[in-house]
C-alpha cells in the first residue's frame, strides 16, 4: 500500500482519513496542527497522539515535503530555493522581506502554458501542474526553516523573535497560472487560511491569474482571496500578443469578471500587474487607455471607462532575458506612466526589484522544464512580434488583419 502524503491533505480531507482509520475528527486538527503549525514531519515526534495511532500512521502515511535543489541568498535578504518536482523538473520559490512583512512568492506549476511574451517561465514551455502537496510544501519548508534561521542568534539580532511572523503574505506569482490548476490549487488556499494551520487572513494571500475567466468566478465562491490580475496591455490588440490567453479572455471579459468578483468582497480591491516593456506598452497613450478601462466615474479624459473597477496599479520594471526581445522601460518612462496613473486617482506603486543578483524576479523564474507543450521551440522558431502602438502593424492587428499582411513599405524601422 502506498503511504498517502498528508501534505496533500486539508483538514477536512484529514478528518475523512482519520475516519478511515476509525480516530475521531478532532485527531485530524491535532495531526494539521503538529504538521503545519510545528513541522513535524515524523510521527514520533508527536507526542500528544495515542500511540497506537502513531503506529497506525507510520504504516499508512507520511509527510513528505519536495527535495531541495538548491538555495541561492542575494544581498537584500531575498531567498530562492529550487525544488524537485521528478521527471527532470524543478520549480521555484522566492522569500521577499521588507520592514513591515515577509512574502513568500510559491509556484503553481511546473512551467506554464500561457506563454506571456515577457515572462522566461512562459517560453519554457509547460509540464506539470502541482499537486496539493507540492504547492503548500513550498509553504511548510520555508516557513519552517525561517523560523528556525531567525530563532538563532543572528536571527535574534535583528529582531526576529519567536512571536514575530516571517511569512506574513502568500503570493502565487511563481511558475504556473495558478487558475490553471484550480483543483489543486483551493486546497491548498485553505490550509494557508486554516487557523490550524498557517493562520493568514485571505487579504493576505494573493492569486495572480492571466486572465482565466471562469476560473476568476469559480474563486469568488470558492476561496476569495486576494487577486491581482497580470494586465500588461490596455487593449486587446496589444494583450493578443503580449498574453495569448487574452484571445481566448478578451478584456471586456476579463474586466466584468473582476467587477463581478469584487461584488462578492466589496471592501477589496484588484492589483492590476503592469510590465513595463520600453516602447511597447509604457506610452502616455497607454496609460490614458488603462485609466479609460478602470475609471471609477465613467469618464476619463473624454473617454468612457467601462468598468468602474476599484485597484491598484503595481507596474514592474521588466527583467529582461535574451530570447524575449524586448527591453525593460527606463526609469523615468516609469515614474511619468505612474503619475498619470495617479494623477487619474489610480493608487499606482512601483515594484522595487529584488534579488537581481539570484534572479528571483516573481513570474520571470527560471527553473528547467521537461516542456510538453514545445513552446520553447515554438517561440524560438517564432520570433517575438511585438508591435508598436500605433504602428503599421498594430494598426493591422486592431484592423483584423495578421501583422504579416502588413506591405513591406509599411514597415515599423
Ligand atoms: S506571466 Fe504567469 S501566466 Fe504568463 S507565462 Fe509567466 S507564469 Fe505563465
């Protein structure tokens, strides 16, 4: 008989396992509690269980957390750890501190199959997606090694004590689209949430979607936590190409969806991520057109907003990598883009870069990927087409036209 993983299981798939076992329900907290709260990972060590149902689990179960790879620090305090997921894949995550909290960036699946233009992930192509256990062992491993790390004397020393949190946010940003694993994926927002076991309030764990439509509604019910949305194009032309799943996701969609999803959590607001691609997407124009689509009073510089949507806009210098094609936008583009966001009464704040030097950018991880969907390989053989606005072939583009019907008399030097 295999050992099932109790990683893999939220309290209340602990407390049908228990069941099984013929404990009762209020073993499974005591089990949840010993695992997530204390990092147990041996039965023995559990010392308030009955012994015989230590010996009944020694038998039947295991926590089994994912090997380590590799860990890199940078400078800043920034932590990377690659995983072993099998089959050749390793998946990332990233601890971030800052003065007032500690996040943790965790990773969905093993690659992804959006292919965002901007994203090294999305060229890699997809494999896997995590299971349960593999999404909320990134989670048990770094909480539990931080908070032995900050219980030491160096710890101490800056003021890390044992009552202090050092995970106090979850962020899935890593590999993967995370709404591409739903299944997954809930489980493992519930355990997060579980006041048994890592006890964070829904604000404070974020999902990061591309845009999966059905998928947004799906949480509002299920699990409504916080959702920042990769926006990255302030029209569809632009996103077509940018995000290929806005294709199948439109914006007028994508943008009801987030609408529909703050009527269920009125006092929250959506964090539209914002890459800023030099001379792609970071114009002035651009960023009239972001404030014309979220406006909250219908009208923006003469234009109707559609949505009315309460956010924020978090633009993120982009991390280039040699097979994008595509540049990161100088910092004054930045600042100019985001006073207009601002001065358009958009909370608007810049992403400082971290862990530069471990390459631990969020959602620009770049982990090794058995690809099953050869997207390197298409990419590589395609070229980025980015176009700029405006250009001959974004006209194109808007008009209906594919950019390559473009006369060559029309072309962008
Ligand atoms: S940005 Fe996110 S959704 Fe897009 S390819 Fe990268 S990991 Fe996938």
């Amino acid at each position: 008989m295999t050992a099932v993983n109790l990683l893999e299981l939220d309290r209340e798939a602990l407390a049908a396992f228990c069941e099984q076992l013929g404990e009762k329900p209020f073993r499974a907290t005591q089990l949840f509690r010993w695992i997530h709260q204390r990092g147990a990972s041996d039965f023995d060590d559990m010392t308030d269980l009955a012994k015989s149902l230590r010996q009944k689990l020694a038998g039947r179960a295991c926590i089994a957390p994912m090997g380590v790879v590799s860990e890199q620090a940078s400078a800043d305090g920034t932590i990377k750890w690659l995983f072993d997921v099998g089959g050749g894949n390793a998946v990332e995550t990233v601890f971030i501190p800052e003065d007032d909290r500690g996040t943790l960036c965790v990773s969905s699946q093993a690659g992804c199959a959006v292919g965002c233009r901007f994203c090294s992930t999305g060229h890699q192509g997809f494999s896997r997606n995590l299971s349960t256990g593999e999404i909320i062992a990134q989670l048990w491993f770094a909480e539990h090694q931080l908070r032995k790390r900050f219980n030491s004397p160096e710890g101490q020393r800056v003021g890390l004590t044992d009552d202090k949190r050092v995970i106090t946010n979850v962020v899935m940003m890593g590999m993967g689209e995370p709404l591409q694993n739903y299944s997954a994926l809930v489980p493992a927002l519930r355990m997060m949430l579980d006041d048994h076991g890592y006890g964070l309030s829904r604000r404070r764990v974020t999902v990061s979607t591309s845009g999966v439509v059905p998928m947004i509604e799906r949480l509002r019910d299920d699990c409504p936590v916080a959702l920042a949305v990769s926006l990255h194009a302030p029209n569809d032309a632009l996103r077509n190409d940018l995000v290929p799943l806005n294709r199948k996701y439109p914006l007028h969609e994508l943008l009801a969806a987030c609408r529909s999803y703050l009527a269920a959590a009125p006092r929250d607001f959506i964090t539209f991520e914002y890459c800023m691609l030099d001379g792609v997407n970071d114009t002035d124009a651009c960023a009239h057109e972001l404030l014309a689509l979220v406006a909250p009073h219908g009208v923006v510089h003469g234009r109707e907003g559609v949505s009315g949507i309460s956010c924020k806009f978090n633009l993120i210098p982009f991390n280039p990598f040699p097979a994008s094609g595509l540049k990161r936008s100088p910092n004054e583009r930045v600042m100019a883009f985001a006073r207009i966001l601002q001065d358009g009464g958009v909370v608007t704040t810049v992403r400082k870069t971290r862990g530069d030097d471990i390459d631990a950018a969020c959602g620009q991880l770049a982990g090794e990927v058995q690809d099953r969907t050869r997207a390197h390989e298409r990419m590589t053989r395609a070229p980025v087409q980015v176009h700029r606005i405006g250009s001959p072939a974004a006209r194109a583009i808007e008009a209906g036209r594919a950019p390559e019907s473009v006369a060559p008399h029309e072309s962008e030097a």
